[in-house]
C-alpha cells in the first residue's frame, strides 16, 4: 500500500519549504494531501504570492481521520508558521499524529513555533533556523540540516528544503528510493 503524507498549508507558508517536499515525496510514489488550514482551498505563500489550491481543508481531514496518513509537514515562514501555531486544529492534528506514532516533520520556524508549545520536541534532539531555537526549552537543539529522532523530523530552513525531503522519504519507504530521488534531483 502506498504512504500517505499531509503538507499543512496555511497563508504565508515558505514557498520553497512546502513544494519541494510536495514535489519529492509524489516523485518517490508517496501520495501527497495539500491541506489548507483554514477553510479556503487556496493558500498564498510568502515571497512569490503563490497560490497553491490545496487538495482539502483541514476540518475535512479531521472529520475523516488521520488513520490513513503516514506522515504530517509543517512547512516554515512566518507569519505561515505563526498561522500553524494559532490553529488549535493544526494542533490537535500534530499530537494526534504524533500519539500515533506517525512520521511529523517541520522546518524553518516550525520547530520552535509549532511542535515545541505542543510538547513535541520534549527530550528530542531537533533543529530549526537559527535563533528560532531560544524560544525552545526541554530539548536539544543542533546545527545539523535535517535531524531525526524518533518519528520527529526537523530541519533548519529553504535551503535544506532538499534534504528534509529526503530524510522524509527514507523515513517513509527507504534509504534505496531516498537516494533515487536524490540522484535524480541531482541533490
């Protein structure tokens, strides 16, 4: 059975930290759900005012379950970042994934904004773009691009965007079709 992945979306979201794993994980044969948090379909990135017509909103997801879903991304950018943090939704879906033992990944901002006020970097070693890691208290923070630990992936920013996709890949399949998309992205 194929994985299945989650890509929150809300306005203001970094527009290289949500398309490229969109891109590489629906690359990699991994179905990929665009979710708008809120209850528009379309969602306006940050720097190029793209506007990504999302597969659901985020009441619909709720309603239905998280069972069939592998994985959930929060992408970074601010204010999307701020935007995941003040939807309780958002919230409740994360923990309940995450509860699961479900694969949550973030980036840029997100650590620090979204998962750490839900105890979800409690004890995890993480990372996230620089300084934003002060704001996070009971847990490790690293320099590294992409740290994993548990079912808890982060990374620090756009320019990891690459890696933080393929790290999610292994995660979900293995190293074998991570490494293919690399090779074929030329990462």
């Amino acid at each position: 059975m194929a994985k299945k992945a989650i890509v929150l979306l809300a306005d203001g979201f970094e527009d290289v930290e949500a398309v490229t794993p969109i891109d590489y994980l629906r690359r990699a044969g991994i179905e990929v759900t665009t979710v708008s948090i809120s209850d528009n379909l379309t969602v306006t990135s940050k720097w190029g005012g793209i506007k990504i017509i999302s597969s659901a909103v985020l009441t619909e997801i709720v309603k239905k379950g998280t069972g069939g879903y592998d994985a959930v991304i929060a992408p970074g950018g601010m204010p999307g970042s701020a935007n995941l943090a003040a939807s309780k939704e958002t919230g409740a879906l994360l923990k309940k994934m995450a509860a699961d033992g479900k694969l949550v990944c973030a980036i840029c901002a997100a650590p620090a904004l979204v998962l750490a006020p839900l105890g979800l970097l409690n004890g995890k070693k993480f990372t996230c773009y620089p300084g934003m890691e002060e704001k996070v208290t009971n847990a490790k923070w690293s320099e590294d691009k992409v740290v994993t630990d548990g079912n808890i992936i982060t990374s620090r920013g756009a320019g990891t965007a690459g890696v933080f996709a393929i790290a999610i890949i292994e995660k979900l399949l293995d190293k074998a079709a991570a490494q293919k998309i690399a090779d074929a992205v030329l990462l």
